[in-house]
C-alpha cells in the first residue's frame, strides 16, 4: 500500500490549549467544549454555538475555533499507522 494515505496528523494539542488561555476561566472553559459537543451531537443550532463561542472565547477568537474544526475533519480523513 502507497504511504500517500498516512499523511502527518495535525497536532490539535496547541489549538486546544489556547482555547483554554483564551476562554480565561476553567468555568467558561468548560461551558465552550460543552457548547462544542452539543452541537456536534446536533442538539443545538450553528446560531447557539456561535453566541456559546462568543460568550466564552470571544467574537476575536472565531478563526482559532475555526482551526481546531478544520484540524478535526483533517485528522478524521487521515489514516492512523
């Protein structure tokens, strides 16, 4: 089998640690990932996790979220080995 299908993985740990510096409190922190998981889950709307991310991350912060999702559907394509 051709190695083209392993590509490198992105490591997220650095995305998720800065969303823990920039949600500035382990409360607003958790309620981020929480708003996070609702929606993945398809239990609240694009609009609910958008004010969740801006209440908790702010409106700046928007391309870091952004990141991390990008980050999540790479590595979810990419083989393990």
């Amino acid at each position: 089998m051709s190695s083209a299908g392993y590509l490198t993985r992105i490591d997220l740990a650095p995305i998720v640690e800065e969303l823990g510096k920039v949600a500035g409190t382990p409360e607003k922190s958790a309620e981020y990932w929480e708003g996070l998981r609702r929606f993945l889950l398809a239990r609240c709307t694009r609009k609910e996790l958008e004010d969740v991310v801006s209440c908790t991350i702010g409106k700046e912060n928007f391309g870091l979220h952004n990141r991390l999702i990008r980050g999540i559907l790479y590595n979810a394509q990419k083989r393990s080995v």
